[in-house]
C-alpha cells in the first residue's frame, strides 16, 4: 500500500464524514463542525498513517495539527481555555514526546519546549515574587555610593 494513498484514503474518509454530518444538520454539531475540524481530521489522517504504514515520520504533524485543531475548538467553545502562546509550544513538546516514542528521538526538543511551556504559562504565579526583590534592589541601587563609602572606609582602616 503506498503512503500517499493511505493518507488520501484517510482524509477522505473524514472529509466524508464531514460533510456528511454537516449535510444532517443536526443544531448540536454545528459549534463543532468548523474550520478546526479540518485541522483535526489532517492531523488524524497523519496519525493513521504512522500507525499502519512504513511512514512513522507522520506522527509529528499529525499530533501538532490535532492538537492544534483541539486547542482552536477549545477556545471557541470553552470560557476557561488559556489564549496563550505557550499552549502553542506545548504542542510542538507533546508532539516530540509522541514522535520519541515512536522514532526514539526528540526528547529533549520535548522536555526543553515543556519547560517553556510551563514557564510561559506559569510566569506570573511562578516568578511574581521577584517583583519584590525588584523593588528592593531598585531602593538599594538609589544608595549604591554609600556602598562606596562604606568599602573605601573599610580598605582605609584595613590593616
């Protein structure tokens, strides 16, 4: 079976599907079926094909456009979904730990753009302290020549 065909098979199983659920108008699909669907079935297609075919390479785009795809349709239809750049990294690292798992490589592409993911998310809550050491060395930096005082007195009175 050749790895195109495979993927076209795929994709057009889902684009039918698609379609198909678009044309039955059903009111309960219609938040669903939009544009990040498309992203979701060509990173599903993608998937698939790494699974059942020679091509393991696939996996790596088909977990990024899938996960893209979920994080799209979730802040469409979820209040408390993140709007944030690093849901994007943390993507690309979720993607590199699947395609480690599959190829064996790239797992520390994934650990380093999960830590800047959870730091990316977690700035403010993690790092909002420090605001405070800010503060005090901004106050301590208006005072720096007594500093300068203090250490020639200091080398003066040395013996």
């Amino acid at each position: 079976m050749k790895k195109q065909s495979f993927f076209l098979g795929i994709f057009l199983i889902g684009l039918g599907g698609y379609f198909l659920l678009k044309k039955l108008n059903f009111p309960f699909l219609d938040t669903v079926l939009t544009w990040p669907t498309f992203l979701i079935l060509l990173g599903i297609a993608f998937i698939f094909q790494s699974i059942f075919s020679p091509d393991k390479q696939s996996i790596f785009p088909g977990v990024i456009l899938t996960g893209l795809g979920i994080h799209f349709h979730g802040q469409a239809l979820f209040q408390f979904w993140p709007d944030h750049w690093a849901i994007y990294t943390l993507i690309i690292s979720i993607a590199y730990f699947v395609h480690h798992y599959k190829m064996k490589k790239g797992f520390g592409s994934g650990i380093l753009l999960l830590l800047i993911s959870i730091i990316g998310l977690f700035y403010d809550s993690m790092f909002g302290w420090i605001s405070y050491f800010r503060e005090a060395i901004g106050f301590i930096g208006n005072f720096w020549p007594i500093l300068l005082i203090v250490a020639g007195v200091y080398i003066l009175f040395k013996k």
